[in-house]
C-alpha cells in the first residue's frame, strides 16, 4: 500500500509504501532497523529516513551488514493523525503476538491497527538475522516543545549505545507503558532505543531525525567516518539543540488518563520544565491535578489522543549508574532472595516477589539500581521484574 505523507514543517508531501529504504553491500555487520511514523501525527522521522536512503543510494558508500526504514502506522500517517482505531504503539503484548502468528487479519470488522501491525511485524520479522546483532530505533516526536532525547529500556546493552549519543537519556519509560514495539522486541534481545527529536511540526525534528539515523550508522559500525560527509556536523547538531548533554533522568511516576474524562493539560509546560511538589499541572473533570513530588515534567501532553497525560522524571547522580553497572556485571541479583522479605518468583527467574514490610529500606531505588524497574502488584505483594538480555545477547 503506498499512501500520501504530509508535514507542516517541511511543507511537503512524499509518498511512501511499508518499506521507505533499505541498504547493504552483502558484507558481514549488524542489522539496523529504523521504524518511523508509528504514530500518524508524527511524520518526521518518516521523511527524515527517506532522505537519508535516497542519499545512501546516490552517494553507494561501503557498509556493513544491512539497515532498513519501516513505516509504522501508514493508514494513521495518510490521515495525519496519532491512531484511527487504537495505538499501533500499546499493541505488541503476548496475546496479541499470538493472533498475529495465527490469523491473517482481513475482516471488516477488524482494527485499522490490527492490519498495520501485521504487516509491520512480518517485515520487521524478515529484516532482521539471528546471526548478527539487531539494533531497533523508534523515532518519534511529542506534542509539546522539546529538546531532543532518547528512552531506552533500562539494560547495560542499551545504556552502552544510547551514551555515544550527545543527548539526554531516560530510564524506565518502557517498563511504565505496556504494549510499546521497543518494550517487545527488546524482551527478544535486540538493542532498542526511542528518539524524540522534538515538536511535531518544528523543522528541527526532522534535521534531528537525519542527525540522528548517520549517527547510528557510525556507532553501530555499519560505516566509516570519511563516508559520512557531515558526520561532524550532525554530533554537533545534537549536541548544540540539547542543553543537558548526555544527562540520565529516570522516570518517577506516571499518569495514566486512559480512565479520565476531559483531560486537559495547563498551558505552557515543556519537556524537563521543573516543577514542584503539590504544582497544578493539569485538570480532569474532578478539577485539578497537582504534582505528587519534585522534579521535571516529561512529555506533557497537548494533544487529543493518548493516555499517558504525563510523566515526572529526576535527574541520576552518575555515581549510582556506576555502582548499578558492577552490581549486574558481578550478577548481585542471585543473592537477593536469600535477604528478608524477598522471595524467587516461581518459574521466572527474571521475577522477584516482595514484602514491603519487611524489605523497607529504599526498596525500589535498590531494586532499579538492578534493572528490576516493572513493577505489578500480585496478592497484596510487590512483583518486581529485569529484562532478561541485559549484559548478553541472546
């Protein structure tokens, strides 16, 4: 299906099919796969990765192993909105991935969402090789203003890549959102990461999407320096359009308005804006909603569709990261449920159960500390869970 693009920022439109691009010489190296567009409203990594391909094959420079452009959402992004029937992005769960390995979706009656999926998911699923290390890069851009960053699910094999680049990282939004394609595919033990290159429709989005995608290409080792003309210039870019560079937040809380009515966010907050404890940040039809601690809010939004109205997060002392990084390296998590209140999972050993009344002392900081950030609650008990490939691939 090829299906017209349009961008305010660009004034232009492109037309596109599933696979925007795709590139290799045939030599040996990772499989680097970008996905842009699986939001509707957000077409900036769309054009960015067409321009970038278009260059690939004009200037035909050496490259190791293969790297390919996906369209997420094409019936969303012909529209110019987030979703049409629900979020292409909240989607990848375990039932579901069992519908799509067992049904062709073709009825009327199902999802715009349902299709897109399929088809996104069987060409992911052909792109990519066992053999070879996978990279899975989400670009993607927010309805308030922003400087760039990236989201990682918190494993070392993430924090390793995302640190080369000169931006922001945050910890933990992937394990606060169920159903994201980045939380999916990195439970398969690929290496993912989320890019918000900025506003919707600002024109730096897609100079930070372009700045970005090289970027990746030269620190995943897929090609050299003196290939990449403007290579400078794009570390330069990301580097001069975030002011907090390479600083690592964590996410605190966030707010779930999937339940609320007439959600609206108050005027004027952007991205890692601080904000106080008791702050009124938004209302709903109850009044208002104030913030439950200190810190900066993330991702407010100011848009119609989503359910994530917004996020707190704080900034992580450097020292922790390192003292986090020799704890997992030294497997520190094998002795923790021989220490009080805490308790082996049955059949998972990626799983901790805990009782808060007795395991109190910064249970939860210590516990991030080891990558344990999804936390669910099962008869009354804390279930605390890590990424199974956080040091080693699969």
């Amino acid at each position: 299906m090829k299906v017209d693009v349009r961008t305010k920022a660009l004034g232009k439109s492109i037309q596109i099919n599933r696979l925007i691009g795709s590139y290799t010489k045939n030599v040996p190296g990772p499989t680097i796969i970008f996905i842009g567009g699986i939001h509707g409203n957000e077409p900036s990594g769309v054009f960015a990765l067409h321009d970038v391909f278009n260059k690939l094959n004009q200037l035909n420079p050496p490259f190791k192993g293969e790297v390919y452009g996906f369209a997420g959402n094409l019936t969303a992004l012909a529209r110019s909105v987030r979703y049409v029937d629900k979020d292409l992005n909240r989607i990848w769960k375990p039932e579901q991935i069992k519908k799509l390995e067992a049904k062709e979706f073709n009825s009327s009656n199902d999802a715009v969402e349902d299709k897109e999926q399929l088809e996104l998911y069987k060409a992911i699923k052909d792109a990519y090789h066992r053999k070879c290390p996978v990279y899975v890069f989400d670009l993607h851009t927010t309805s308030a203003e922003s400087r760039p960053f990236t989201t990682i699910g918190d494993t070392l094999r993430n924090r390793t890549f995302a640190i080369k680049m000169p931006i922001p990282i945050i910890l933990g939004i992937e394990e606060q959102i169920d159903g994201t394609l980045l939380n999916y595919l990195n439970e398969l033990g690929f290496i993912t990461l989320g890019f918000e290159s900025g506003q919707h429709d600002a024109l730096s989005s897609t100079q930070n999407h372009t700045a970005f995608i090289w970027l990746v290409l030269y620190y995943a080792k897929c090609m050299r320096q003196q290939d990449i003309p403007m290579l400078a210039n794009y570390y330069k870019l990301l580097d001069q359009n975030s002011t907090d560079f390479q600083k690592i937040y964590e996410v605190r809380y966030r707010f779930d308005i999937s339940k609320l009515k007439d959600f609206r966010m108050n005027p004027g907050f952007q991205n890692f804006q601080k904000i106080k404890k008791g702050e009124d940040l938004a209302r709903n039809e109850n009044g208002g909603i104030f913030s439950r601690e200190k810190g900066m809010i993330f991702m407010p939004l100011y848009q119609k569709q989503g359910d994530d109205g917004f996020f707190v997060v704080r900034e992580i002392v450097p020292f922790w990261l390192k003292v986090s990084t020799v704890m997992r390296k030294l497997h520190f998590e094998k002795i923790l449920p021989y220490l009080p209140g805490i308790q082996k999972y049955p059949l998972n050993e990626n799983k901790l159960i805990v009782n808060t009344k007795i395991a109190r002392w910064y249970v939860l900081e210590f516990f991030h500390l080891l990558g344990y950030r999804r936390e669910t609650k099962e008869n009354g008990k804390l279930v605390v869970t890590k990424r199974k490939y956080d040091i080693q691939e699969p």
